[in-house]
C-alpha cells in the first residue's frame, strides 16, 4: 500500500505541477531516511503572474535548488536549506507569451515524529502582493514512523493473546469445547510473530498483521465466550433429560398417569425447558453472559424437577413394598425377606416332590 500522498493536483489557477517524482517512493519512512523529491512547476502559456511561488517542507535539513527555464532557456540554479522556499513573483514575471517553468529538486530526511503521522514532504502554493495565500496548496506526505508504535502494539497484542490462552486453558479444563478459540490463537500468534519479523520501514504490513492478530483475538475470546453458553446449556440438558425418562415412566403407569405430584414435576420441567429456548436465542443474538445465566436458571429448575420426580418415585415404591420407607436398610431387609420367600417356597417344593416320590414307591411294591 503506498504511503506517499497526493492531496491535491493543481497549485492554483496560475501554476501546475509535472513530473513528480519522489525517492523512495511507497511505504512508509523511518526518521532519517533520506528523501529525493524532483518536480517541474508550470506557469501556462499565455498569462503572466506577479505572485510569489511559496515551497515547504517539513523533512529535515532540507536541501533546495531550483532553476527558472524561459522559453527553453535555463536561469542559473539556486539553492536554499530553508524548511521554506518562496521565489519572488518578480523573478518569474515575464511575457504573457513567454513559455515559463520552474524545475526542482529537494532532498532532506524524514523527521523525528513523536507518533506515527502523515508528515509533508512539500506543498506548493502561491502568495499574493500581500502574503495572502491563493487557491488550495499542492501537497505530498508520507508516513514516518515512530518506532516505539509498532513496538508498543507487538507487547499489547501478546499481552491479549496470553489472557487468551488463559480464558482457552480455564475452559478447556472445564470441559468446554475450546477447538474455534485455538484456532483464533493460532491466527493470532502466527500474525505478530509476522509482524515482529518485519523490518519498521514495513510499517503499514506490520501494523496489518497486528490488526489481524487483535481481530483474531477477539473472536477467539467471543468463541469462547459462546462454548461457554453452549456448554452451560447442555448440562442443564442433563436433568432434564433424567427426569423426561421418569415422567415417561410415570404417565405410562396407570396408578400415577394422573397423580398431581406427576403434574408438579412436569410443570418444573417445563419451566426448565423454557429457560433452555430462552438461552438457546440468546446464543444466536450472540448474547452469551444472558445464556449462560437463562441456562443456570434452567438447571435449578431441571434439577427440582427431576428430584421431586425422585421423591416421587420413593413414595410410590413405598405402596408396593412395605419396607421402602427405610430407605438402603428397607432395600436389603427387602431382599432379605425375598430370599427367604423363595427359599420357604423352595423347601415346600422339595417336601411335595419327596412325599409324591415314596407313594410311588409305595405304589410300585403293592404291584
């Protein structure tokens, strides 16, 4: 991209300027680089002018020379090591039909900026008898660099790009899909190591990358901002899907189809599932602190719903064994008195078979 800038094309009424030629010609300057201007300055054919032609530069130890060509004819050469150069509007008043021109050089060093700016390499414009300027000034800038900008800009993007391999680490130890954010990382980090590599008269391409890096830095924290969301709403997933398979249970067992506690438990769980839309929209609008906070919202009230199904489980246990109500004690006393059940029944068993057994062998010896 090319730094050096034309503002306007014309001095004024009176005057154009040709053949600009300027060394270096793009990107941007570090204070110190020397500059090489040259450019034809053009009265037209036809007028005359008695104003003075005002030249100005703001590159350091400026060095001018000038030559005023009439007809073809060279005036001899002038120098100055002014910031400001003005040729007297006597010096170029000549015949209406005289072919007058101005042909110059300058040559100076790109100052010391305290901030990285556009700084004026020349402007060219006239002055009227009475110092007024006349039309708009023809000017040319150019970036100069302050180092320490770029320098400043590399540090604060590492600074970023750290914070974000924290918030990356954080979540990833959470369980949180953190794939998208280290992906933004990895853009990142590969841009200002780019843009460390480059050399400060690459100002613009340095300055790009880092751009590109703090761009990628920020979309990283925001993908990772929205996996957080996403994985908040999952977990509240969790109970309800717990309790969606007890409420299943529950309405396809006739005795507790209709029972309100049922209906207490499907009303939290709807609640639930409601908070869960309601987080699920605001990940879309990117609202992502408001998803996570509608799915928290969800998984208190999934939880409820599914623990008051639990609590209604236990009681409907209690009716069909009599022993629930102790609770682990009540289940192993339960098994216990099963296991004696079934071993009463199978003692009965064998008694029957024997006493069948010996009457028919009773039966076989009466013959």
């Amino acid at each position: 991209m090319a730094l050096l800038a034309l503002i306007v094309p014309a001095v004024s009424v009176a005057y154009t300027v040709n053949s600009m030629a300027i060394n270096p010609s793009s990107g941007a300057l570090t204070p110190g680089t020397t500059v090489d201007l040259s450019y034809t300055v053009q009265e037209p054919s036809g007028q005359s002018t008695t104003n003075d032609l005002v030249m100005y530069t703001q590159l350091g130890s400026p060095q001018w020379s000038y030559i005023i060509y009439v007809n073809g004819n060279p005036t001899a050469p002038t120098q100055s090591q002014s910031k400001t150069l003005t040729i007297s509007g006597f010096l170029l008043t000549y015949k209406s039909s005289d072919d007058v021109s101005i042909g110059v050089t300058l040559s100076g060093v790109a100052p010391t900026v305290t901030q990285t700016s556009n700084q004026t390499l020349v402007q060219i414009y006239e002055d009227d008898s009475n110092g007024n300027q006349i039309g708009t000034p023809y000017t040319q800038t150019a970036m100069v660099v302050n180092t320490n900008d770029i320098t400043t800009a590399i540090s604060n993007a590492n600074t970023q790009l750290s914070q974000l391999k924290t918030d990356i680490d954080e979540k990833s130890a959470l369980g949180i899909d953190t794939s998208a954010a280290e992906a933004q990382y990895n853009t990142a980090q590969s841009q200002i190591t780019q843009a460390q590599a480059l050399p400060s008269s690459s100002y613009t391409d340095a300055l790009n990358a880092i751009t590109t890096a703090t761009t990628s830095i920020t979309n990283g924290e925001t993908l990772l901002d929205k996996a957080w969301a996403e994985s908040e709403i999952a977990t509240a997933q969790g109970p309800v899907n717990n309790v969606d398979a007890l409420i299943a249970y529950f309405q396809g067992n006739s005795s507790t189809a209709n029972d309100p506690r049922l209906s207490t438990v499907i009303t939290e769980r709807e609640i639930a599932v409601s908070y869960i839309s309601s987080a699920n929209d605001f990940v879309t609008n990117g609202n992502y602190a408001s998803a996570r906070s509608k799915a928290e919202q969800a998984y208190t009230e999934a939880n409820q719903s599914y623990n008051d199904a639990l609590t209604f489980q236990a009681a409907v246990e209690a009716t069909w064994n009599p022993f629930a109500g102790l609770g682990s004690v009540g289940s192993i006393f339960s098994s216990s008195v099963l296991v004696i059940v079934v071993g009463v029944v199978a003692v009965v068993l064998i008694i029957v078979g024997i006493i069948i057994y010996r009457k028919r062998s009773r039966w076989d010896e009466l013959g």
